[in-house]
C-alpha cells in the first residue's frame, strides 16, 4: 500500500453514478487503494454488477439503486452501508444527467431533472452522509463538477447551471465544515472517453481534432479522474479544501492557444498547433 492511500485501509467510500464509466472507475481505483465501497447508481442493475465483479474478486464492496435526489432512498442506501463497512470516510457526488437542448428549447421537466440529479444529489448525499463524518470528526468529499461549470458549454441543457451550483456546493460545504474535519473539493473533469463516448470517438478525424485542442495531446479517461480522487482524500491533500482541481489536460487554459494565426502556407493554425513536434 502507497503512503498516499495507506490511511484507507478498510474505510468506507460512497461513490454515486458508479454503476459505469467515470464513476464505475472511481470505485475500482477506491476498492484498489483498500476502501470498502458502496456502489450507488440509478440503474440498479449496474450498481449491482459493478459491486459483484469487485466482491468477487475479494474486494468489499456494496451496490444499491440509489435515486440520489430522493431523501429516503440516500437514508436508507447510507443505513446500509453503514452497517456493512462502518462509518463512512469519503463521499464521491458523481452522479449525473444531461439534455441536449438549446436554451430556447429546453423543456421544464429536462430542466428540473438535470438539476435534482446534478445539483440537488450532491446536497442531499452530502447532508446525508456528511452528518456521518460530521459525528466521527472527520472525512472527505469530492464532487465530480465539470469545466463546463467555469464555462459556458452550449447546447446542454441545465448542466452548465448545475454544475456551476455544483462548485458553489463544494465552496459552502469546505467553508461550513472544514474546522470541523471535514475536507470537501471538486474535480472538474475535460473531455473523458468513457464507454457512453464510444460512438462519438470512433470517428478517428473527430478523435484527432479533439485531441489537438488539449495541450497534453490526448483525450483523458476514467483513471485519470480516479487518481485525483485518490489524491485529493489521501492524507496528503490533508491541507486542501475549498479547491476546484481541472483534470482536463490544459484545456481549459489554452483558449489563447487555440486563437487561429496566419500560417506559412498561406492558411491559419493555432498557436498550440504550431508547438506540435
């Protein structure tokens, strides 16, 4: 065991949406460092199977159905893992929903969902569960917020607010709780291929236009998000609270970078383009 997790040995971990992709590679990398992992997911049957292929491979670990808007449901998935691993230590909020609609379109009833899972889900679980740290004294959250949170990302709905709501949630909690040893800090993830990306990075072209947008050169995945959950509940981010760490390969600080220059051909390229070995 690493120094950075050796201080996890056996604590419980929640981690919503966890079912699949991002989140469902948070649990595997918890369930590697020696978390106890409680599964939690809207589509029950992936919190089950992701729970099960952990177990079996002599993991602890716990799946539920968990609708992370809904009260009861967060009560009672908590109760739960409670009493299977003890109290719990970390709280992942990744659960999450989006619509495609442009503003002008978009319908109330996608509006009022993408807030109750985005927004309102990470209040609920964080109230719920951080009453549980909060009598133990300590733990961590970490909010899987998004760059569209800091950035307007057109055509999607309410997540952008949400997210946004999201960091705002993550400011509150860390200032609230934080002289109470309780540590809450956000991730702001990039672009991520996951499984439900499949389709979209088959396209090799779109692939590679993607990729020339991130100044590390290449699209993230699950693990990458993992590993700074890792981090940021490890003992050494024991000073670190109220922070919004971007997981995006430089993306989001390479507007500049991307503006288009005249090229020596006659054309334009960017900046970033022109560093390109």
């Amino acid at each position: 065991m690493s120094d950075e997790t050796s201080n996890t040995e056996g604590q419980l971990a929640i981690v919503t949406g966890a079912g699949r992709g991002i989140g469902a590679a948070i649990a595997q990398r918890l369930s590697d460092a020696g978390y106890a992992v409680a599964i939690w997911d809207y589509d029950g049957e992936t919190a089950t199977a992701t729970a099960k292929a952990l177990s079996d491979a002599g993991r602890r670990a716990i799946g539920a159905r968990v609708d992370v808007s809904d009260e009861s449901m967060v009560e009672a998935a908590t109760q739960a893992a409670e009493a299977a691993f003890g109290a719990p230590y970390l709280l992942v909020n990744n659960a999450a929903t989006r619509h495609n609609e442009r503003l002008e379109d978009l319908k109330r009833e996608s509006w009022d969902r993408e807030i109750a899972t985005n927004l309102t889900g990470p209040f609920v679980c964080t109230q719920i569960v951080g009453r549980r740290m909060l009598a133990a004294g300590t733990g961590a959250i970490v909010n899987i917020a998004s760059m569209a949170g800091s950035n307007g990302q057109a055509v999607r709905g309410a997540y952008t607010p949400a997210k946004a709501g999201v960091l705002g949630l993550t400011y509150l909690t860390a200032v609230e709780w934080g002289g109470r040893g309780i540590r809450c800090n956000a991730i702001s993830p990039g672009m991520i291929s996951t499984p439900a990306h499949a389709a979209t990075y088959s396209d090799e072209n779109l692939k590679k236009a993607r990729e020339a947008m991130v100044p590390t050169g290449r699209i993230g995945n699950g693990k990458d998000i993992a590993d700074a959950v890792i981090f940021l509940a490890s003992d050494g981010a024991g000073y670190i609270n109220g922070a919004n760490l971007p997981v995006d390969g430089g993306i989001t600080k390479s507007i500049l970078a991307l503006m288009p220059v005249p090229a020596s051909d006659g054309g334009f390229e960017t900046m970033l383009g022109r560093l390109r070995p």
